[in-house]
C-alpha cells in the first residue's frame, strides 16, 4: 500500500502520530527519501501548532485514503 506522495511521507506522519518527533522519524530514512520528506518535516516542526496539526492530519488522511482504496479493491 502507497500513499499518493510515497510511503516515506505515510511513515513520518504516522511515527509521529506514535509519539517520535519529525526528527526522529526522518532519521530512520536514507539520504534522498529525507529529501523526499524535507517538506513535511519542515511542517512537523513548525512553531505554529496549526501548522503542525495540519500536516499531520493531511498525512494521516493520505494513509486512511489508501487503506480505503485497498479494503475496497
């Protein structure tokens, strides 16, 4: 199962959905999916917690999107 933007960006927002922080989550990926995820952690770690609430939840959406495409497929 993928998401529409890859699955490294379903990874990030899920780790820190569990708890890791934007990080945290991007270190545990090599060198260019961090720069495919550089956006997202960027948002992840933003002052505004709006921000951060948004892009978490754009994230999360993504991957109950793809879990609902599959069930139905």
């Amino acid at each position: 199962m993928a998401t529409p933007d890859g699955w490294e960006n379903a990874f990030v927002a899920m780790s820190v959905a569990l708890g890791a922080t934007p990080e945290e989550a991007s270190a545990a990926l090599d060198e260019s999916a961090r720069g495919r995820v550089a956006s997202l952690v960027q948002a992840l770690s933003h002052p505004v917690r709006e921000t951060r609430a948004k892009a978490l939840a754009s994230g999360l959406a993504r991957i109950a999107i793809a879990i609902e495409k599959a069930r139905l497929a």
